[in-house]
C-alpha cells in the first residue's frame, strides 16, 4: 500500500494509466473521451440516469429497476425493451468472466450462445461487445441504462460503457472486492476503483453527470446494517474526492421492518454528516433499496410475498429507487416474463404505500440510534487507522478486521464478524470479531441474541446462524428449531 | 472420525469465476456436524483444483457448486478430466442454480449426469439426505477390501 | 316489527318454527337433532373449528381460510383436500341461489353442471345435498370445515350443516341482508338469525360449541371501520342472547395500514366492551380480518401484491384468521392452482412479519380514538331507538339512516352515508348522512378530506369517490385525477 | 341530453340472483356523466323485468351486468326473449365475471355473442369507451328517419 490515498488522480498519471487500460482487450482501441462526451451530450434527457434520480428525489418518487443480462447484444436488447415498460431505469447485469477480466472465456461463451440459439452467459459482456456494441444497445433503448456488476478491476468496462452511453455505473473498491472476488488486495481494487471515480469526474468536468453506486448489500446474508453503511460512506467519499457529484447509496434488505426502514433513514442522514465534515457539499445523494438478496423460496408465490415486503418497506422508507426480484430468484437467472412479474407485483405494492402516513416507531428510532453509534464507532477507528485517509484506513481497517463483511469470499476480509438474528428477526452481532463497538452496543447485542436463546431453548450458536441462512427460503424470517 | 480410514473424506468448493461463498460456509458447517470431514477450496476453484486436491487429500467425494448460472461451461468435460489424472472413479456431486434460467430440474439432473456427476442437487435440497447419500457412494467406491459391510450410520446432525 | 325484540327465542316456539323450516325443501326431513348432536360429538377434535380458533388465539398464531365451493360433492371434496394443506381451516361457500332460498334454480344449476362436467354454480348448494351429502363431505376432509354464504335466511342452511358437522357457521340478520338483498326486510332476517343463533345455542347447551362469524366486510367497498363494528357488534350481542358462546368478529381491509391495524385492534377491545357491558362473559372472542374485498387487478402479479399487503396488515394486527384471497380474484371464481397460490403468499408474508415487533404509531393510536368515538356514538344511539332492546335499535336505526353501509344493494338500507379516501389513503366520510357523529369528529372528517382536495386541486365529489373504487384495480390506493 | 329524442337512454341492472351494487352504483355515476340517461334497475334484475323496463321506458339498450359468475346461467335465451316481447332489435351489452372461473375473454366473449349479446366486456373495461360504443350502436339501431347522420361526440367525462 505504498501510495494508496484517498487524493485526486494526478491528470498525467491518468492518463498514462488510461493508455495501458485500454490494451486489457481488443475493444479498448474503440474508445476515445472526445466521442464519449458527444455521445453523452447527445442522449436525449429521458436517457439521462442522474435526471431521472434527481427527479425522482425532488417528487418523492420510487424507481424500480430490475436485474438483466444476457450474452448477445439483439436478445439483450429485447430482454431490455420487454423490461422497459414495467420500469423506470434499465440494468445491464454483466457476465461473471468479464467481472473477472476473463474476456477470453467470455468471448467463448457469447460463440457458445450464438452455436446453442440461448444465452449461455449470466450477464452482458459488454468488453467483449465494444463501444460499438454498447452504443447500438443504448440507441435501442428508451430509458437511462446503468452498468451493473461485481468487478474488482472494472476500469475497462467503464471506459467502454460510459464511452457508449451508458449513464450510471454501479460498484466501488470495497464494495465490488470483498463480496466478490477472492485474491485481490483491498489497495488495489481501491486503486482502480480510484479511476472508474476519476473518469466519471472527467464526465463531471466536462458537464456530463453520471451516477455512481457504490454497491450495498455486500454478501446479501444477514449483513448488519452498519457494515454497510460504512462501506457505503467509505466509497461515496472515495468517490466525491475524484470528482462524483451524483451517489446513490444502497442498503439490502435485512427482513426486519423496524431494522430496515432505520437502515434506510439512517444510511441518508450518516451519509450527509461524513461528505459534510470532509468538506464536499456540491453532490446530490440518493438512496436504493435491495430486495431481498439471501436464499428466496421456490415457489412463485411464496417468492412473490418476499418480494412484496420488500417493496414495501422501501416505499416507507422512502428509498429513490428499488432493485427488484423475480419470483425465479430460487432458480437463478429469471425469464424476461419472472422479471415483469417482479416488477408488476413491486409497482403495485408500492403504488399501494405511496400515499400513506409516514411510519415512524419508537422501535425504528431506537434501531437508528443503534446503528449510528456503530457508524460513528467503526468510522472513528478507520480514519485514527488511515491517518485521517479513509483509503489507507479502509485497508487497514479490513486488514484488522476493524471492518469485516460476513460470509465474504475475499481473503481481504477477516470473517470472524458473525451475525444471527434477534427474537424479533432483526441482524445482531454473535460474534463481534475485532470491530471496535462500544461496550453499550455490544451489551445490547447480547441482550437480544439471549432473548432469542431463551425463547427457543438453545445456546446461541452457529447453528442457529445456519438457521437463519436458510430460513426465508424456508418460509420464515427467523431460523427456529424445528 | 476423520484420517480415520474408514471415515469420510470430501473436497469442497464453488466452481468457475462464481464467487457465492454463504452455501459453502453452510455447506462446510452441516457437513461436518454431520460426521463427514470437509476440505474446503471456497470459492472461485477450477477443475484441476479440485482434482489437484481430491488427489493430495485422497478424498472420497468432490462437491461442485455452481450458483451463478455458468455451470454448463465450468462443469464441461469434469469427469473426462478425473479420469485422465486418475481419479476416474471419484464420487462426484454437482449442486446449485446449474444452467441459465428455470428449467425443468428432471432436464438439469439429466444433463449434469451425461457429464459425469453421480448426483445432481437443487440448492434447496436436504442437506441430511446429502450426507446419507455421500456416506452411502463414497462406502460402495471403496476398494473391496476397505469397504464397510454397511454404511455407518450417519451422525445425527445437531438440534 | 311488531314482535322483534332481542330475547332468548321461547323453546316451545322454536320447536314449532323448526318444523316449518325442515320442510322449505324436501332435504329437510333428513334432518334430526338427536342425530346431529351424536355427528358433532364424533368429530375428531382436529376438525372442530371452536378448538382451533381456541389454539391459535393463545397461542398468538393467524390461521389462514380460503373461499370455496362447486357445485358436486365429489368435485368439492377434491376442492377441499387440494387445500387443505396449504390452509388452516377449510371454507364451504354456498351458492347463489341457495342465498336466496332458490333451490329449485340451484338443482337445475346442479344437474346442468353434472352434464356440463364443470361447476355452473358459484358455490355448494348444500341445502340440495342434504344432511347425507354434506356428511360425506365432512368425513372425506381432515380440518374444520365453515359455512360461508349470504343467506338472509338461512335456517335451514344451519340445520342441514350443522347436522352434518360442519362447525362454523358465517353471516347475520343484518350482515347478511344488507350486502346480500333486494327487498328483505331487517326485522325479518334478524328473526331468522335468532333462530340460526339459538340453533347453536342449543348446541353449545349439549356440550357442542360450534363457531360463530358475522361477516365483516359487508359491502367490501370504502366501509369505514365503525360501520362495519357496529353491526359486529350488534350481531355478537343478537348472537350472544341466543346463547352462542363462540363467535369471531370480522373486518374487511380497507387500504390504509394504519386505519386498518387500528380497527382490527379497536374491534376486540370494542365488542369486549359491549359484550361485558350486557352482562355476557362466558364467552370466546376472536378476529377475522379479510384481505381486500373491493376490485382486484386484472394482473396476477400485481393481485398478489394486494394479498400481501393484507397478510402483513392482519398479522401485524393479529388477527386470529385471515380470509385469503386470490391471483384470479378480479377474474371471478378462481381455481384450485390460484387459491393456493394466493394462500402460498399469505403464509410465506405470516411467517416473516410474526416474530417481529409490535406495530404502534400515533396515526394507530389517532385512528382507534376516532373509531371508538364514532361506534360509541352509534351505539348510544341504537340503544335510545331501541329503549335498550339492540334487534329493534337495529332495525330503527337503518330505517332512519342512523346506521348506513355505503353501496349496499337493501331497500333496508338508507344509503346517504358516502365514503372517500382521504389523502393518505384512509377512509372517511364525504356525506355522513344521517349517522349521528359528534361534531368534533365531522369535522375531522372533513379536515381530512380537505387536505386530500387541496393535493389534488378538485373538490370533493362523487367523482372522487368514483375514482377511489377503481382505484386499487387500476393499482393505486387513493383514486387521483390523471 | 336525456328526453331529447336524439338522445340515449338505457336500462341498466344486475342479473339473477347477484347483490353486486358496487359497479352500478359506479356504472350510473359514469354513464349519466357521459350524456346517457340511465334507468336503474338496481341488483338482482330478471330478464322479465329487464324487457318490460326497456319497452316502458323506450330504451335504445340493455346493459346487463354479472358479476358472481352465474352470468352463463342467468342469460341464456335473453335475446330469444326479446324477441318474442318484440325488442328483437335493442342493443343488448353484457359485462361483468361472466363465468365460472379464469376463462381466455374471447371464448366468454364468443359465447355471449351467440347468446345474442351485441357486446361483451370485461369488468376492467374503459367506460369511456363503452360510452362511445353505447351511443354509435344506438344510432345504427334507431328507425332510419330517426337516425343522426353521424353519432354526437361523445361528452367527456369530467376530470
């Protein structure tokens, strides 16, 4: 970590740096920042992902926006426009080689989906399909389409789609590493995430918004709500320092109602305090809200109930936008009709909440409070790390275990940070690893989880984590006994 | 039970670019509170790992998982691959979201069969039923002179 | 209504009445008490709705009904057992012609559906199948089974059923005359049901207790809370005299979370009130709440939604049972496939909202304030038009539109009191009619409806309220100009 | 508009034995606001008095609503029945949950029109459209002395 920090890329280095990006692959020659900037500045507005949040924000709107992705760019296209209708923004899910830099195996498997007539890929390679590809795709369109992924090294793909026109990018270098890959050094996904942040502030320069998502449930698994929202203020800084200005910062569902509508609210308000405090107040922050991104039953209906709930904690949370399921969530990749019916069932549940009394509880404010001294906790400890730096804190804290994901992959990540839920469903710590909460919040934790114990007559343990990985598939939000 | 030569030893691991590490975690967890001893290689494993693994750790049974989708690509030719490095006769099991899209599970396990691999699970299967089959296989697969009469019966899984 | 007063029907009368009514249809010679008793008291206790409702309510659980009926025996036990296993307890709906006592037509619907090979009748036309075919019926099932009707006179309903065990039975003189009649005048069907009444009275007198639900949506359509309590009210007091001692009371979501969690919750305590306040308190009250009655989206998906709101609503307010809807219910009857489908989703939304917290709000606690005053208010006056006596209060009270259900079909029935959504969603009143509220409250009223005017810059009419029917079928809550 | 000899007036009323006031209640409120005089039967209307309402009244239509499902039942014949009553020529639209259960529209739709329905429509149909329908099918209909050379717009329905 030698000359990580969180300061503005030197405009020199970037370039260099761009040079040698954009050799990843063939398709990189394609690229060319004077062409990107026309082709942003000819979208037409309704194309424009930063005004459509913004919009949304200033109405009190809720977007919703699902998840696709498939190998070839005509059936892509048609999966999008099925989409379009039931949706406000558009995704573009990428495949899971080219999130890992495998163009070579990706190339294989669009030549496979085109020899077997059906995608073959889990996503849209959009490195391997060029600027030339993701424009036809974005011409297609009628709606803002965002890059949606999970790429530790994710700079090409930035260069190519936002050169195509694609208008929001989803990810960060936490974010899109712990959660996501399994070698890769913290500083170093930092670093590149460092430039996907800097192009777009060039975007932002040159007079072209373009949104940045730092990307928020993380493992999806019963992640209290503090983890990520420090990982999600952690990258909006991260962001901000090279230039950001549009952040939407995501929290996924956890399934207790009180918990995630505390999540939400809080996430907002925490976000504001630290960009405040390091000095930015030129950016437009707004909030996603994840469906339900553990184990879903398999059948449709009981799929559709998960579904359903969240969309309406996010609608009384007031979320901007919502990432939403299909009833085929067991079964992975849903077909284009799982995908509407997602989205039909979403609209109208939160149709359904739209105009309703705003909800507020003492249980939701005690949560807040919870969650915002866990923020403040970790927080202080990684900028005391960092030397005031959150990236060299971020590494420093990971490398202690000052920050720990549960059931991340990453070796970056200490994994002794074990959650279980309460006797009410809400995600309390089993074991607090090396995070350094106060003694008051770990006694509360305690308390909680002793609760529970006692209701069902066992020692906490990782059995009822176990428990509790598969209980919403399982029909339940807390894993009992049988 | 484990190093135990008659005790039951398997390799782990989700397959591929797929990075899904919760099913592993409780995978590793139930397995060996269910008696077997579990050799985990996490996430992102490809082929020759698992092989290179089974092989070093004279393991009964490879467990593949694949939740992401790319099954059908990662998993090709695997039991072609065993057979050349000399472990033709492995226990091999597959499990996960396999293919693409929903499809009928029936046309799955078909395919996935045709490949090589013994069984071929939903993800949200039994987890008991795993452990009882995978004693069974790895127990018919011994070498006649290790093998059991009968399966041990298989450690109740905790309350 | 020269002899309509709430008294315990006369033994001898009773006996002289039973005679008239076994013979409104030739089925009714198979019916004898002696034998109905040994019926009753031979059903296992699993198959005892008394016993379940007792169950679930100390224990905290929500049992889940569904609706329906076909026309044959053989074809409506298949019904059943395909869903009892996604059920608690089992539903026979009765037909239409039955209802209304026409079994002359539901024999002709009968012997049409045999040659057509499908149902042609909208429900079991149980009086027609006699004690022997609806004792088939109850000994091919293995969970309680209800009569769930319509039936402004259902004297002989009763008898058949309950002599064939089954163990509930729905509906009342007003609850079921005023949504389900032309021309049959009040002081009639609340004789009748103080036959119905004292039938299970009789029951209960012989050790056999046998469930008692007024049904709570009446209309189904913009009912606001306290019309419907009140006649549950007025049906469990009608009820009671006759020496019922199990009886369920019911509400019919209304849309708003928080109005409808305040009228499940005020219902309980409410009929307590008044129970305890005649003088009854050997009695077992539970709840019923009824996912939305009104139009449903054509959509499945979208239906779906609308079910789920309900099923978090009725276990947030913990409600005993919930009657459940279905995917097809904008469609009309639905199939075995939609009716578990819509219980699939109510069970999956039971189970992750039941361990969570307890919901509570001011906006809860406002509403039960304005629900308690507008029912003590009615009651009062009830009870001075009826110089004490609740069955001839009742009927005074709808003939001069102190009590009013809005879009009801009776002649009986004023029809003056007019609903509309206010803008949050909840319903209040646009014309009270002539419904003696306190002023304070009116004014409420309008207050809230002025607000919901003034965001919609239009004034209040029966626009409005036209609108707000169509409103969640065209997937929104509150009907708001285009 | 009402009276006016030019004008539109029908009979409205729900079938048979079904209590479904809601969507009358709506349906008058509607079809009143569009410029057509509507003369309500209320619920739970026979084919009887449908007929007799509609020759008393000189209706140009008769719009039948089923909304319980026994809409199959309810209205067999109904136009043979007209015609013997000699209103072989009214407009005659049905709408409602004709059926028994979730059936494809257009097999309802085929059956009702060979009962002699002019028209058939779903409970979620656009009354603006009905509506406008309503008032061309009546202008067809009306003695050719009588008839507009062209329907009259239809009145909006107010915002």
């Amino acid at each position: 970590m030698t000359d990580l920090n969180n300061r503005r890329l030197d405009a020199a280095a970037f370039d260099a740096e761009r040079g040698e990006v954009l050799q990843g692959w063939a398709t990189g020659a394609g690229v060319c920042f004077a062409d990107a900037l026309r082709v942003q500045e000819a979208l037409p507005v309704e194309k424009r992902f930063a005004v459509a949040l913004a919009e949304a924000d200033a109405q009190g709107h809720t977007l919703l926006q699902p998840r696709a992705g498939v190998a070839l760019v005509r059936e892509h296209v048609a999966l999008l426009n099925g989409l379009s209708p039931y949706c406000d923004v558009l995704p573009t899910t990428i495949d899971a080689y080219t999130r890992h830099n495998r163009y070579a195996e990706a190339q294989e498997g669009i030549d496979r989906s085109r020899a077997a007539g059906t995608s073959l890929l889990n996503g849209f390679p959009a490195v391997n399909h060029g600027v030339e590809g993701c424009r036809r795709l974005v011409e297609a369109l009628e709606k803002p389409v965002q890059v949606r992924h999970g790429t530790p090294d994710a700079r090409l793909l930035a260069e190519i789609t936002l050169a195509a026109g694609f208008s929001s990018f989803e990810g960060g270098g936490i974010s899109y590493n712990i959660p996501y890959a399994k070698h890769v050094p913290l500083e170093r996904s930092i670093r590149h995430w460092q430039y996907c942040d800097r192009l777009v502030g060039r975007f932002e320069e040159a007079g072209i918004s373009i949104n940045r998502e730092p990307f928020g449930p993380l493992t999806g698994t019963l992640v209290p709500p503090f983890v990520s929202h420090v990982v999600a203020i952690l990258e909006g800084l991260l962001a901000l320092e090279q230039g950001v200005k549009c952040i939407t910062l995501g929290y996924g569902q956890a399934g207790n109602v009180a918990q995630d509508i505390a999540a939400l609210r809080s996430l907002r308000r925490l976000a504001n305090h630290y960009f405040l405090n390091a000095g930015f107040t030129d950016y437009r922050l707004t909030t996603v809200f994840h469906q339900w991104m553990g184990g879903f039953p398999e059948d449709e209906s009981q799929a559709t109930a998960v579904i359903c709930l969240g969309a309406l904690v996010a609608r009384q949370a007031r979320a901007t936008k919502i990432i939403v399921k299909t009833p085929h969530e067991a079964s992975g990749v849903p077909t284009l009709e799982a995908n509407q019916a997602g989205l039909k069932a979403t609209r109208q549940m939160v149709n359904m909440i739209s105009d309703q009394n705003r909800v507020d509880s003492p249980d939701i404010q005690m949560e807040i409070d919870v969650i915002e001294a866990e923020v403040h906790a970790v927080m202080r400890e990684i900028l005391r790390l960092g030397g005031g730096d959150v990236a060299r804190g971020a590494v420093l804290a990971f490398a202690a275990g000052v920050m720990d994901v549960p059931f991340a992959p990453a070796k970056a990540n200490l994994g002794k940070l074990t959650p279980v839920r309460d006797n009410h469903g809400a995600i309390r710590l089993f074991d607090v690893g090396n995070v350094p909460l106060p003694a008051d919040v770990l006694a509360f934790h305690r308390d909680k989880i002793a609760e529970r114990a006692r209701a069902e007559r066992r020692d906490p343990s990782f059995n009822m984590v176990v428990d509790d990985v598969r209980a919403i598939s399982a029909s339940k939000l807390v894993g009992r006994p049988a | 039970m484990s190093g135990d030569s008659q005790g039951y030893k398997v390799v782990l691991g989700v397959i591929g670019a797929d990075c899904h590490a919760v099913g592993n975690r409780i995978l590793t967890s139930v397995l060996t509170q269910g008696g077997i001893e579990v050799v985990n290689l996490g996430v992102m494993v490809s082929q020759d790992e698992f092989i290179d693994c089974a092989r070093a750790e004279q393991a009964g049974a490879i467990l593949v998982s694949s939740i992401y989708g790319h099954g059908e690509l990662d998993c090709q030719d695997f039991r072609a691959r065993c057979e050349e490095r000399g472990l033709g006769d492995i226990v091999l099991y597959v499990g996960g979201n396999l293919v693409i899209g929903k499809q009928e599970f029936a046309a799955v396990e078909a395919q996935f069969r045709d490949m090589g691999f013994d069984r071929v699970f939903r993800p949200t299967v039994d987890l008991a039923e795993v452990i009882a089959l995978l004693k069974s296989d790895i127990d018919q697969r011994r070498p006649a002179g290790l093998r059991n009469s009968r399966a041990l019966p298989a450690e109740r899984l905790s309350a």
